[in-house]
C-alpha cells in the first residue's frame, strides 16, 4: 500500500477554502486590491533568486537582450525626429535664394525685415535653394525600420528566454514541493486542510511562474527604459526636461491619494466576494437539506443581500480606481500642451530643431509608464513574494523521519506483531497511550473496540508508522518496525478504511491501485469475491466505467465495495479494517463478513468495529479506553468477566431492541 491509499481518511476530509476566488486582483494603472504582504520580503526574495541561480547565464543573456532592444527602440523617436528634420529643413531651404551661403540668406532675411524667421534659419542646418533630400530620408526611414525589427527580434527573443527559465523554476518547486508532501508526517496533514494544501501547490506556485515570466522582465525593461528615455529627453532639452519632471511629484501625489480610497474599497469587495462564496458553497452543499426545509426563498434573500453589497463595494472599488487614468491622461495632456508651445518658441527662435521637439514629445510619453508600471509591478512582486513565502513554509515543514542506512528486509512474513511499552501523545501536553504491551500471534484477527476518542485508530496509525511513537516499541516478526523502510513496511498491510478513496479513473484502475501489474481475471475475480461484480454489470461500460473523484455515479455503500475489493486484490500479508462496512446495508455487511473471513483466513489482521455484533468471531478483542487497553480476551470470556465490553455489548443491544 502506498502513502496516498494510507491517507484515505484525511484525503476525504471536507475542507473549505482559506479564502475567495475574489475580484480582480487591481484595478487600472497599479491601483490594486489589497495584496498580502510577505513576512520576510527581503529573505523570501533571496532564496526565490536562488532557484533562479542555475540559470544566471540565460539570464544574462535575457538583461543583454532586454538591454539592446531598449536602446533599439529609444533611438527610434530620435531617428523619426532627424527625418523630420531632414523634410522641414529642405522645404525651408527651397523657399530661399540659391546660390548663396546660410549666412548671406540670413542677413538677407534681415534685411527684409525677417527677424524671428532669420532667427530660424540660421538654427537649422539649411542650404538655400536646396530642396528635400528624399533619398537621405529614405535612408533613415529603412534605418529606422531595421532598428524596430531588430528591437522586435531582441524582444521576442528575451520573452522566450524567460519563458523557459519561468517554466524551469517552477518546474523545480512544484518537484520539490511534491517530494517533500511525500516526505511530510501525517501530523502535518492533520493539522492543514486540504484547501490549503493544494492552495500552496497551485496557486501560490502559479502566481510565481508568472510574475517570473512577465513582471521581472518588464521591471528591468521599465528601469532601462526611464534611464535611457532620460537621456535622451536632457540631450535634447535640459529645460524641456525639467518641465516634465516637475510634474511628477503631483501626479504621485494624486495617484496615491486615489489609490489608498480605492484600497479601503477594494478591501470591502474582497470581504463581500468572501460572504457571497462561502453562502453560495453552503447552499449547494446542502441543497437538498436547504429544499427539505423549505428554505429556498430565504437562500435567494439571503444571496441578494450579499450580491447587493459586492455590488456596491465593487462598484466604488472600481469607479475610484478607474479614476487614475484619466488623471493621468490630464496630466500627460497638460504636459503635452507645455512642451509643444514652449518646443515651438524655441523653434522659431532658432534654439531648436523640428524634428527634436517631435522626438521629445514621444519621450515624453514614453518617460511617465515605467513609472506607473514600476508601481505595479511592486505590488505584484509582494503578492509574489508572500506566495513564494508559504511555498518555502511548506518546504521547511518538519519531515518524518529518515530511513535507517541500512535498514532491515523482511521477505517472508509470518505476522507476528508486538506493542512493547508503547507511549505516543498527539500533543505534548495531551496524553493519550502511555505504557501499552499487545500482543497478536501470526494468523489471528484482533478486533480493537472502545468508545470513540478511546485510541483505536491511533494504534493502527503507529503501527502503519504515519506517528512516530515518543517511547518504546512496535515490532513485527521481532524486528523493530524503525528499522524497516516505510516503502517495505506499508506494502506489508492491506487497509479498509471507514471513508473511501477513489480517484478519477476507470472501476478496473481504481481496483488495480494497489497492484498494478494484476491480469484482468485476477481483478474480476477479487471484484467477485467482494460482490462488486454483480453493480459493475449493471453499468454501461463495466469496469471500464469512468468514475470522477467523488465517484459520483455510485452510492456510498458501493464505493465501500470497490475498496473492499482493492483489499483482495492487493493480497497484504496484514489486512487492517476500519469500520468496513459501515456504509453497506444489512444483507450486504452478511455477505461481505463471509468473503472478509476467506480473506482473512491464515493472515494477521486488525479490525477497528464499533458494531460489536461484527467481531464476535474475532480470535482476540482488545478493549480500548483513555489510550490503554482495559480488557483483553474472546467475546465469551469478555462478556463473562462483566467489564467495560460488556457494558458496551449491553448498551449496544438495548438500542438494537
């Protein structure tokens, strides 16, 4: 038996998520709904660059490339600016007399009277009577065009590179989260829902695939490209530049104004998309108990009411956040409007080109969204890092305890087991078995019976090792199960647990869990011993019918039958059976008591029964209370002495009668 079958009990646990799916996780420019925050921001980003480490050369490769396409496509705007130049400048140039120089054309001007225009002129690189050079603009425009492509190749080819190293990493977690889960003690299982679980496995590693993929980058990309927009925007125009960076300050001003209303909004629609899915996972869970009591229209008032209020929290979280772009949009256009008007003059005064006060202007634009995406891009890397966070939590979990070196095989099993001043406490504090000596002889059936909380599956769970025991020992054959590998001790035992386990898979591989290499006769033949032949014909592909995990298209009592009949095929030299057949009918339990005495015939088995009509037969009962066996014996010799059994055999027959 494997880790997974031996988990049955904790596998069907109903568990509820740790929170909702909830609203989008911001809304426009950066404005983002509350993001969880990590403990240990610096220490978590650490070692999530650690697993980037292995790929520092393709990710060097990815900086180069992230840093060639950035210059590629800064200098576009400046080549676009130096072809306008080239076009504005020929067509003034036409308009003057040929045959003279630049200076003889701007004294002429000036002498007519010209002056700002002479002003012009004599800034700009004109020749007088020289029209467009058409062919030098064509060359700059296919320079220009070469530059775009290039900067397209080098873009696309970064993105594919991250890609790769995304996929690679959380490649390595998800393979070092899943060795450790298999490494994990069942206390760990016990203590975490399975919602939880499986929130650290896939979502928190999904939110780090990608903002590896995605956020990284354009993090780098956004830094490269502020640095080298302003550059370009001071080599063009000092003053220009202060302009723009003076409104700075006021845009992040309002920007944070705006966003610190529109978290407290945001905070109120996660909470009432948190109301609104758990009432609604109620209400389906329960349906049928909803619509057995008449409780429909009270249901829908109720989902109304929670719907009403994510409405209007959502509705304000995303007004108010909305409200950042055109604010920035006003800004940007303000900005516009000033370096146009301010451009001109200096144009017509002859301190600067045409073709600059164009290029500056698309700097410009481009100058304000590294910023804003910067923003952004922090707060989903805090989302990321306490993601990577609880992933490294679960990592660091305490594990079971490693095999010995050289531990010991046991190939032929007689079924000789022994508990040898056994102690074990679930919590420190708490005890629970203190001091217990059993005793079970190779081929006997010992049932295990005790009010609920007495310790009955506690003493299976030792003996299976999913607990390690604080004192003593257990052994099996006299060889101390510690000095077993759990892979050679597990595949000893055969368990029939109270809550069952199925996967999505057909009838015939949820039979052959256990034992994959068995011929199709050995299953049906197992399958027929446990009367699950007779339902599986009913269906209309047999035992190739595709069951879901639920196993949805099959009763409770027939999932029993399915795992019962695992059990035969799996053939254990020990079989455990908790509570088998507490979800088959009556004449079923009968049938399934007589195949369960074939199987068990010859073989060690341990049989937790709360029904004590049901281990009668049984060769030893074990009478469990408070952690401590209180009697031991046959069911005559038991009901004889007058003890705790047979107060327990009484008061289970006055209910019966």
């Amino acid at each position: 038996m494997t880790d997974k079958a031996a988990i049955n009990r904790e596998s069907s646990r109903p568990s509820r998520p740790r929170g909702p799916v909830g609203p989008p996780r911001g809304g426009p420019m950066g404005a983002a709904a509350p993001v969880e925050r990590a403990k240990d921001f610096s220490g978590s980003l650490k070692r999530l660059a650690g697993y980037l480490r292995p790929h520092r050369v393709t990710l060097a490769a990815v900086a180069g490339l992230i840093v060639i396409s950035i210059i590629l496509n800064v200098a576009g705007p400046k080549l676009l600016g130096e072809a306008t130049n080239l076009l504005f400048e020929g067509f003034i140039g036409k308009q003057l007399p040929g045959g003279i120089s630049k200076e003889e054309a701007v004294e002429f001007l000036r002498m007519r009277g010209q002056e700002q225009l002479a002003q012009m002129v004599q800034g700009l690189a004109v020749e007088p009577g020289v029209g467009v050079d058409f062919s030098a603009i064509g060359r700059l425009l296919v320079l220009l065009g070469g530059v775009y492509l290039a900067g397209f190749l080098c873009n696309w080819l970064q993105h594919y590179l991250m890609a790769h190293v995304s996929q690679r990493v959380t490649y390595s977690l998800r393979e070092d989260v899943d060795k450790k889960l298999s490494r994990l003690p069942l206390r760990y299982y016990d203590r975490h829902t399975r919602g939880e679980i499986l929130s650290r496995v896939t979502n928190d590693i999904d939110n780090i695939a990608g903002t590896l993929q995605q956020s990284i980058t354009q993090l780098v990309q956004a830094a490269f490209t502020l640095i080298g927009v302003l550059v370009m925007m001071v080599v063009i125009s000092p003053l220009l530049t202060l302009l723009s960076l003076a409104l700075l300050p006021v845009s992040g001003v309002l920007t944070a104004l705006i966003g610190r209303r529109s978290q407290v909004y945001f905070a109120e629609q996660w909470d009432s998309t948190g109301a609104l899915n758990g009432h609604v996972e109620e209400i389906y869970a329960g349906h049928s108990i909803v619509q057995a009591f008449n409780r429909e229209e009270a249901a829908i008032q109720d989902f109304d009411r929670e719907n009403e209020r994510l409405f209007e929290a959502s509705f304000k979280a995303q007004f108010v956040s909305s409200c950042v772009r055109p604010v920035m949009q006003l800004l940007n256009n303000l900005n516009y409007v000033a370096i146009c008007v301010i451009g001109g003059m200096r144009v017509a005064s002859g301190t600067m080109r045409l073709g600059d006060v164009q290029a500056f202007i698309q700097y410009a634009r481009q100058f304000t969204q590294p910023i804003t995406q910067t923003a952004s891009i922090f707060n989903v890397l805090q989302s990321t890092t306490a993601s990577a966070e609880r992933v490294f939590e679960l990592l660091d979990e305490e594990e079971e305890l490693p095999d010995g070196k050289q531990p010991v095989v046991l190939k032929r099993v007689r079924g000789h087991v022994e508990f040898r001043n056994v102690s074990f406490r679930y919590e420190p504090d708490v005890p629970l078995i203190d001091n217990l000596n059993l005793e079970v002889q190779p081929g006997q059936t010992a049932a295990i019976v005790g009010p609920t909380g007495a310790g009955k599956t506690t003493l299976v769970n030792l003996l299976m090792r999913f607990y390690e025991i604080d004192d003593g020992a257990i052994l099996i054959d006299g060889v101390d199960i510690r000095d077993l590998t759990r892979d050679n001790l597990r595949k000893l035992f055969g368990m029939v647990l109270q809550d069952t386990w199925l996967f999505s898979g057909t009838i015939r591989e949820n039979l052959a869990y256990g034992r994959e290499d068995a011929a199709k006769e050995e299953i049906q033949a197992a399958a027929r011993a446990a009367y699950v032949d007779q339902f599986v014909q009913t269906l209309p592909d047999g035992y190739d019918t595709v069951l879901d995990e639920e196993g949805t298209q099959i009763s409770q009592g027939q999932k029993q039958l399915l795992t019962i009949a695992r059990a035969f095929l799996a053939d254990p030299e020990i079989l455990i059976l908790d509570e088998a057949t507490s979800s088959v009918d009556t004449r079923t339990e009968v049938l399934i008591q007589a195949a369960m005495a074939v199987l068990m015939r010859n073989r060690t088995s341990f049989v937790i029964a709360h029904r004590l009509s049901t281990i009668r037969n049984a060769d030893v009962i074990i009478v469990m209370n408070h952690g401590r066996i209180v009697e031991q014996g046959t069911h005559a010799e038991l009901l004889a002495a007058k003890g705790f059994y047979y107060d327990l055999y009484r008061s289970q027959f006055a209910k019966s009668a």
